[in-house]
C-alpha cells in the first residue's frame, strides 16, 4: 500500500495551500498515483484523464486559496450523478449517457474549489446494499480493509474512496441504506441528509419521492463543512424543501433511545453485538440517558420500500431499457425492479394509508427521546456469503436503514470500532428532519470515542466538536430562568435545550432587582479594571422562531446583548440597563443568583 505524502483532510490541505507547500497539482498527480494501486478493488467507473482534469488545475492557479472553501479538495462522485462532459452509467453500459452540466450539488462544490476525480462504482441503478452487484467491465467493488468481504453500497466506490485515502470526501446517493452502510463497513462518516435539503436535479433517480444525495466524510465537522456548502436553493428542483426558521437542538445531556433487546439483529455476530454495547457505553459516558424504545413501526414502514409499491418508482427510473432491453440489466436488478411492474393504484394508496399510520406510531416514540441509536447493519458479509444468497442478505442489511427516508428522518452512519479481525463496524444516530447538524455534534463525540484512524488509512480521527446548529440561538441565562427556577418553563415550553452550564468573564457586577414576583437579577458589565467578577450562568439553545416571543416577553430593565464568557466567548444573554440598578442590591460578591436565594429563603 502506498501512502501520500499529505494528510488529505481540509484543514491539512488548507494549511499547505496557504502555506504554498504543496500545490494542487501536485496533490492530484500524487493521487492518481495511489489510485494505480487499487485497480482490483473495482473503485471508479470513470477516472479523469490528464486533460479532463486540466481545467479544474488551471482555474485554481489563476484564484487564492483563501477564496475559496475547498480550494483544491480532491472529491469523488458516485456514478449515478452527473459531472459535466463525463459519462453517468449507473453502472449499466447500455444505460450509459454524456451529461452537458453537472448536477447541481456538484456544481457547487466545484465552485467552491474541490476537484473532481473521478465517477465512482455502485450497485447497478443504485438497487442493493452490498456493493457487489456491478457488472463488467466493473465488477464487485471490494472492502477497504479486507478484499474478501463487501464494501457496502450502493455507494460503494465514494466510500472506498475515501477509506483508502484517494479522495478527501465524496458524494453518494442513500435512498434506503447506500450512504450510511458503506460508511459503515470503512470506517467512515455517512450522512444521509434531510430529505429534501441538498438538489437531486442532476441525480438518475432510484425512487423520486426518496432519493437524497449523501455525504462521506473522514470526520463529522468535515461532513458538516461540505452539508453547508452544498444546501443552496435550487431553484428549479421540484423536490428540494425550504428549512424551517427554527429547529429543536439537542439537550447537553440528551435522551438517546435503543432499540429492546429481542429487536436488535446481528445475524449470529457477537462480536458486532458486543461493540454496540461498546457505544452505548461511550453514549453514557458524554452524558447521554440511555432509553429502551419499541423498534416496531419503524421496521415495519423499512418492509414497505421494497414489499411495497415504492419499487415501482425504481422500475419507472429504469424505462424504457427494462422493458426494451431487459437483458441489459443483471439478472439480481431486474428481478427486484420488475417487480415494480404490476402495482395498482390501490395498491399505493394502501400503502400510503399504512405509512401515514407508521409515521404516527414513530414519531410518537421519537418524541419521547431526542435521537435514536442503532446499528447501521446487522453484520458484513464476505463476498462469497453474498454470492450464496444475495437478495435474502442484501435485504437483511436494510433492516436500520430502509425507514429513514420513508420516514423523513435524519441520519448520520458513525464508526463503533473494529472486529477481532480488523473489520470495521457502525452505528447509525437518527431523529427528526432539520436535526442533521445537532446529529453531527454528537457523532464527532462518538467517532473519536470509537475509533483513532480514518478509514483503512493511520490518519487519526480529528478531534471532536459541537457544530453549531442553524434555526437555533444560545441564549445566556443568569436568573429566575435557570434551570428549576419559576421562570425557566418559559426556555422549555418554546423546545429550548440547556447547553451548558457556565461563568461569565470576570467583567461583571450582579444585583437583585426591585419589583414583584418573580423576582429578577440584573447583571450588568464593569468597565473599570478589577471591579467586576465572574458570575454563574447557564446557555439555553433556543429555537429561532420561538426566539422572538421569547424576547417580547422580558420585561424592563431586561433586555438581550452580548455577554462574554469566562473562555472569551461573547453570547446573546441578559443584560440590565444601568438605570435599573438604581436602588437594587449588589449581590456580586454570591457569585450567582442560586446562591442568593438560597441565603434569603
């Protein structure tokens, strides 16, 4: 195995771009090099040539590094979105096209600055889960870290990809599983995001009403970086969604729900058994509430994506070729898209009745926790266990992800270790739509916890960091809005979550109001030198469209402006206006209004 001389990670390529250390041509000729290496893992469809690649490296000379996010970011595309003047098979040579534009995610991402590489393999019309159903000249895309076992798909190319070190992040598709179980199965980072946040126009479609484009990252606040990049509005995609103006974060110490133990499935691997106990552990140890959840409705919604009439959105992607040309597809792709062909009208309308049904039931088990954690797959199979039963074990590992988007949640696949034999293994962190950034947080938690390298490379895993979420603001709380206190029900009725508990910078002075209950602290910032002190306070993450009744309702001399905290963070907070302090006392010296009202009774 070779190894580059660079850590492909953005900060990394950033820093030596800045820095003029490296170049990006050099990075892509180093890269096409290693890639060299790999020719029997069935990686890409399509690897750009010299003078495909040219025009990416000459725009990036003629620009700053500091212009552009992904300034010379290596990436990959999975082979069922489109990349200007390089062919989209799907992995079909009959199926095979020449697009003039680029789908619009690419787009973007090339505008930041990232280099497309090439197009990369993937089960055929992205119909399975294994990575093995390709056909020739392509074949079986192998496992990163063990030839003889699956890599997962059907995004299988993008996250070999990534494992193996030859991109930096890449693009798949997850209709029901393709972006998270390959993830899973290289020890990588899989976001499926909200469906409906990034453009499908550009995308061949699997099942419309269900398809997203996925993200593999080498770490969560990476993934996070190229979710941002990517969500821009496209305005002539039909099924992208507007983002609410607020949404509800995630508590510090947050309900974490588990599947019940006769409803977890590891297909006899004990081993993969004992590291999902492995991340509930970790769970608990950042502080996380572990709860006991019925899995029920949401495996049962999973049985209606191929049981029900959503394969034939499969089988009305595929036409006219199914029908004209049906020996151009595997045999394994047109038995499960054929069956796409009978559905009546009847038979989609039970089966929305059934769904809406099932979306209740879930979502009245969500609503009792904050996020849900499963694994990601029963197990991964060896290429030959596959081989021997193909459509039974192909279906099996759609048994935690085939509801997501049926379900309209969000997910991020996270490594949770590695097997005795070296084989890495996931699991997948889910809860409502919009919550993919709060989701993230947690993941870089869980991911170093975990694991300390990247894929099958030595790289170790970046330290973890708490994204910030958009539709949400911090809020400093120093008063009666403290947690237990009589005003506090005002954060928690508008799905407020406390973050933090903490100090404010020793620039402040702390005085009980004058006026009726409930009664109210001011605090109030010391410009003189050494006269202030530091005062217990707590940081509420509240949702945007409930900040401003939230605001509305302070009364004077309250108001919201920035406070700085003890680590020189400056947070939206209460503050009082000087006028107020007049005839209040100072209760500096307490340190925090507890400690007040505890000492008056």
């Amino acid at each position: 195995m070779t190894k580059p001389e660079f850590n492909l990670s953005l900060d990394s390529l950033r820093q030596a771009y800045t820095t003029g250390t490296i170049a990006p041509r050099q990075v892509v000729r180093s890269l096409r090099h290693r890639c060299d290496s790999y020719l029997d893992q069935a990686i890409w469809t399509h690897r750009l040539t010299e003078e495909e690649l040219e025009p990416y490296l000459r725009r990036l000379e003629t620009l700053s590094p500091a212009r552009l996010p992904l300034f010379g970011i290596p990436f990959a595309i999975k082979d069922n979105i489109d990349l200007a003047g390089i062919p989209t098979t799907a992995a079909c040579p009959a199926f095979t096209y020449t697009p003039k534009k680029s789908a619009f995610v690419v787009e973007q991402l090339i505008a930041a600055g990232a280099i497309p590489l090439g197009k990369t393999n993937l089960d055929q019309f992205a119909t399975g889960l294994v990575g093995v159903r390709s056909p020739a000249p392509w074949g079986a895309c192998r496992n990163s870290v063990n030839p003889d076992y699956i890599s997962g798909g059907s995004s299988s190319g993008s996250a070999v990809a990534v494992a193996l070190g030859l991109v930096s992040f890449s693009l798949g598709t997850d209709t029901a599983g393709s972006g998270r179980v390959p993830a899973s199965f290289n020890n990588l980072i899989g976001l499926k995001p909200t469906l409906g946040r990034l453009s499908v126009r550009g995308v061949v479609p699997a099942c419309k009403t269900l398809d997203c484009i996925s993200i593999f990252a080498r770490s969560s606040a990476e993934a996070k970086t190229l979710l941002e990049l990517s969500s821009v509005e496209d305005k002539a995609d039909p099924w992208q969604r507007v983002p609410p103006a607020g949404r509800i974060p995630f508590k510090t110490n947050p309900r974490i729900g588990v599947p019940a133990p006769e409803q977890l499935d590891f297909d006899g691997d004990k081993e993969a058994a004992q590291l999902f106990k492995r991340s509930l552990t970790a769970a608990r140890s950042l502080g996380a509430e572990i709860v006991e959840i019925d899995l029920a409705p949401f495996t049962e919604a999973a049985r209606l994506l191929y049981e029900g009439p959503w394969v034939t959105e499969r089988y009305l992607a595929t036409q006219p070729l199914i029908d004209d040309k049906p020996e151009s597809l595997l045999a394994v792709t047109r038995e499960i898209i054929g069956k796409g062909r009978n559905t009546t009208g009847a038979d989609a309308f039970q089966a929305q009745y059934r769904l809406r049904e099932l979306k209740q039931a879930a979502d009245r088990v969500l609503a009792e926790v904050d996020l849900i954690l499963t694994p990601t797959a029963p197990r991964i199979y060896t290429l030959s266990e596959i081989a021997a039963e193909p459509i039974e074990r192909n279906n099996r590992l759609g048994t935690y992800t085939n509801f997501m988007n049926l379900l309209d949640y969000s997910a991020v696949a996270v490594p949770a270790g590695h097997r005795s034999d070296g084989l890495p293994w996931g699991v997948t962190i889910f809860s409502r739509a919009w919550s993919d950034e709060a989701l993230l947080g947690l993941a870089g938690k869980l991911h170093a916890e975990a694991t300390d390298r990247v894929g099958a490379l030595s790289d170790p895993v970046p330290s973890p960091n708490l994204p910030e979420e958009p539709g949400t603001i911090d809020v400093v709380v120093c008063g009666a809005h403290l947690s237990g206190l009589p005003l506090n029900h005002q954060l928690i009725d508008r799905n407020a979550r406390l973050m933090e508990a903490t100090h404010t910078a020793a620039r402040y002075r702390f005085y009980a109001l004058a006026g009726e209950p409930p009664f109210r602290p001011g605090l109030v910032r010391d410009i003189r030198e050494g006269q202030g002190a530091t005062i217990a306070v707590e940081i509420w993450r509240v949702p945007a469209d409930h900040f401003g009744s939230f605001v509305a309702g302070i009364p004077t001399p309250l108001g919201i402006g920035k406070v700085e905290l003890a680590d020189g963070r400056w947070v939206c907070g209460f503050i009082c206006e000087p006028w107020g302090i007049v005839g209040a006392k100072d209760i500096t010296d307490v340190g925090s209004w507890r400690n007040y009202i505890e000492a008056v009774g």
